[in-house]
C-alpha cells in the first residue's frame, strides 16, 4: 500500500498517487482494486453507498466516506486513472463524509481561503496559479471540500497540484517543456507544488464567480442567486442524490452563504493582465483605509 495525505485524511492506496503528499498516517480511507462485476443490480445506490460506471474509465464503487474500490478498463493508462480518482471519485467521497464540494480553486490570503467558481475554462486554476506566482499560498484546485459544520466554514486544503493549460503556465512564468503532461487525454499540464502549499484549514472569507466582460468588476450577488450558483458549482450532484441526501446539502449550502458572501468577478480574456487582477481582488479583500 502507498500512504498518503489528502484533504486532511489518509489514503492508503494500492494505485501510486503522486499528486499526494506522502505520510504516515493511519487509514481513513483506502483505494484499492476489485472486480465489481458481480454487484450490478444487487444495490440501489444511497447516502453511503455509490456504484457506477464510467465510459473509457471503467467501474468504481465508493462506501461510507471510507473506501474506493475500482474495476479499471483493461490496460487503461494510470494517467487517466489518476485524474478520475482525484476528481470525480474522490468528491464523491467527500460528500458522503458531509462535506459541501465544489468545482473550484482557492488561495491563502491573510490567513483566510478565497475561492473562485466558475465553469469549466473560465479561468479558476488560472487565478490560482497567478497568486501562486506572486507569493500566495493555494488550498485547492479543481475539488475544494468545505467543512460547514463549526462556528466557520472551513476550506480543506487538497492536494499540492495545479493543473494548467501551456499559454497560461508560460504567461505565470513556466519555461516550456518545464511541467510534465497531466494525462495522455489532455494537452493540460501538471504543476505539483514544492512550496506554497496550506496544509491546514482556513476559514472560507469570500467566493468568487468568475464571468467575462470588457472591463474589470467586482458586483455583490444576492443570496438566492448565490444559491443558484453553488448548486451549479458543486461536484457530482447527480451521483447522490436521494431526497435525505439532497436536503442535508441545501441545508449545507444554505449554513455556508449565511456566513461567506458572493461576488461577480469580472474580467477581461487576457493572460497579460494577471497581476492587474491579483491586485483588483486583494483590494477588494483589504482595502486601503483613508485617514483624515
């Protein structure tokens, strides 16, 4: 088994995940290998308990917040395994374990985690990545898993890895050729983090909702369209989705926007304007105070 740490949990896994943090720990979770065949139709997928197929992938089952069990396709390639395990399967288990988790990224500012939502290509590994480049600490990208169940909501930080497309990775810096692929599949790249990496949970400040106009702007957004825009932002809603499921997450969702606020972040389609918008969102967080 390889030992590992993610999401504030240990992983033993029989699957080497180098996107994770090595460790010692004790197992809260494992991921392992099995023929899942023989259980078609005879569970109904629940809360705890969730069985289903993905086409070029193969089968996965996840139970109880506490074990990943997967039937790859034959001879499927381990990079396109990993992503799978570390995205879509694990958000999945996240959510069994009650968490609230969403399709985003999320940086370290003055001790408190900011996070970007946004559809797929709007930029949030993007904005990660060009806080990254400027000193910032990242929490998440891709999955961030929300703890809502204390006096604050919690961001958990993930795991040390920003996936990235090549013009952005140069327009932060990167030389080319210097970041390995993330998969076969995708022309993305894989930036694993050496340093600037939170280890610990930080209190969720603030959410933005990425959007693209001509110009740069921050626009407060109400709370049922805020509503509107975790529910479209979460991850693999339809995987569980009994009515007792359904209703412990919109009361999760609910908690969450009672507490952190929702703003439009507006901005242009230019790489080259990345610092202009590092700087325009911690304005936005820390303004300036004027004295007379």
């Amino acid at each position: 088994m390889y030992v590992y740490t993610g999401f504030n949990l240990g992983i033993h896994s029989e699957l080497p995940l180098p996107e994770l943090t090595t460790s010692n720990t004790q197992a809260d979770i494992t991921i392992r290998l099995g023929n899942l065949n023989d259980l078609q139709g005879e569970h109904s997928n629940s809360n705890d308990y969730f069985l289903g197929s993905i086409e070029g992938v193969g089968m996965v089952l996840v139970k109880e917040g506490r074990e990943i069990i997967l039937d790859p396709n034959p001879e499927i390639d381990e990079s396109i395994l990993r992503p799978f395990i570390l995205g879509a399967v694990i958000s999945i288990l996240l959510r069994q374990r009650g968490l609230l988790v969403l399709h985003a990224s999320s940086v370290a500012i003055n001790g408190e985690a900011i996070a970007f939502i946004g559809e797929s290509g709007w930029g949030k590994s993007t904005l990660a990545e060009a806080f990254h480049s400027q000193g910032y600490s990242i929490l998440t990208d891709d999955v961030m898993a929300v703890s809502v169940d204390g006096y604050q909501p919690l961001v958990i930080p993930s795991f040390p890895q920003v996936r990235l497309w090549s013009d952005t990775a140069a327009a932060v810096g990167h030389a080319p050729g210097s970041l390995p692929s993330l998969s076969i599949e995708t022309p993305k790249l894989s930036h694993i983090l050496s340093d600037g990496f939170v280890q610990t949970p930080l209190p969720l400040k603030r959410i933005y909702v990425l959007d693209f106009a001509a110009e740069f702007k921050i626009i407060p957004v109400d709370m049922q369209t805020s509503f509107v825009e975790l529910m479209r932002h979460s991850r693999e809603v339809q995987a569980l989705k009994t009515p007792e499921h359904m209703n412990a997450y919109l009361h999760l969702c609910t908690s969450l926007l009672k507490q952190v606020p929702v703003y439009r972040l507006q901005r242009k389609r230019s790489l080259s304007a990345l610092s202009n918008l590092v700087d325009l969102i911690t304005s936005d967080i820390s303004p300036v105070q004027c004295y007379a």
